[in-house]
C-alpha cells in the first residue's frame, strides 16, 4: 500500500492518497486546499475516485477542481450535503481558496466498502462532528483515515453546524473499542496516532471507555 498524508491550506487539512501499490490505482480523502500539490502527489497513480470524510469546507475545497481533472466519482455521505458549500466562518471559502463542490456521485454508508486495487476500505459511519462523517478502514493494512472524528490526544469539534456531543462520544467510543490496537490512525489534521496510543493517552477517550 502507498499511503500519502499531504498536509493541505492554512489549517492543515490531511489529504491522503491511498493507491494499491500493484496496480496503482488510488483514491484521494480530504482534498480540501493546494490542488496542485495534490495534483503533484499522484502523477505516477491511477486516480479511481476522490472521498469526503466530511462535508465540512477545508475538507472539500478542491473537491470540484479534482473532478473535472480525473473525471471520476465523488463518494461522501449526503447527510453532510448541507455542508459542502458552507463557509462555517464568513470569507473562509476564499481564504482557503475553496471551489464549489458538487452533491456526491456515490453515497458512504455504514458497511460499505471501497475497492482500490486490492485493497479494501470499509466504511464506519461514525456522526458527531457531522452528522454524516464515514472513516475508511483497510483491516488488512490496519489503517484508519479518521477525518475530525479523533485527533492525537483529542477528539473533533462538536459544536459546529450539525454537531452533536452525544453521538460524537458513541462514535469515538465505537473506533476504539472496535478497532485492532496497532491500527494507525490518520486524523483530519495534524499528527497520525495510533489506537492503542489513543485509548491509554487521549484524556476524552479514556472518559469515554470507562463508561
Ligand atoms: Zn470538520
């Protein structure tokens, strides 16, 4: 597997591009900023669809742009249709340089799951944050592309548009009691973690987990 974690526009979105190494067939999650820089990460790969974790704008950016280049489907959950046009805070489209973002081509459900040459992404609705935010599981890698769900030492924001405290704790108490230990975990910013690292470390979850 070929994974790429490219930190993306002023808040350091995490675009990740997970291609098959075999076939070099790969997708792109969270391409929210810089394009070209994106653009440049898979000029060796076969892009075979673009992913939104989230609805929320700095994940979604340049959703519209890499569709007119690769021409291929769109996957998100449409309970977060709400979102992708957005600005969350007035003149934060244009800052992060943001393009319109079309509705998704292919709805992310619970126990779906997204082939990329060999590899397999199963889909975990997990709301809180927002309302429809998936991650993507490749169990045999143990990789898990955890949008704003998790962070290293913290969890997603909850108060935003379409937050909810409740759900968010079902679903961070669902990836971490679920999930193999030794699954690496790349968060929607900032730095990777791990599972374990999570459930021994992160203050929120360790709350969570004893409930
Ligand atoms: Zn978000």
């Amino acid at each position: 597997m070929i994974l790429k974690v490219i930190p993306v526009g002023p808040l350091a979105v995490n675009c990740s591009v997970v291609a098959d190494e075999e076939t070099g067939e790969a997708i792109i999650v969270d391409p929210g900023a810089e394009a070209e820089k994106i653009l440049d990460s898979v000029k060796e790969l076969k892009v075979v669809g673009i992913v939104a974790t989230h609805g929320h704008i700095d994940h979604v950016g340049q959703v519209g742009r890499l569709k007119k280049e690769f021409e291929v489907p769109f996957f998100m959950n449409p309970l977060d249709n709400f979102l992708i046009n957005d600005e969350i805070w007035q003149g934060f489209g244009s800052y992060i340089g943001a393009v319109p973002c079309p509705e998704p081509d292919i709805h992310l459900k619970e126990g779906h799951e997204i082939k990329v040459g060999t590899l397999k992404f199963k889909v975990l609705h997990t709301p809180g944050h927002t309302p429809g935010l998936c991650c993507l599981f490749e169990e045999s890698r143990k990789v898990l592309i955890a949008g704003d769900l998790l962070f290293k030492g913290s969890v997603g924001r909850w108060d935003l548009p379409g937050g909810n405290l409740e759900d968010l704790k079902k679903s961070v108490k669902r990836v971490l009691s679920e999930l193999p230990p030794d699954t690496l975990v790349i968060c929607g910013h900032y730095d990777e973690t791990t599972i374990s690292q999570e459930r021994a470390f992160n203050p929120f979850a360790r709350e969570l987990l004893e409930d």
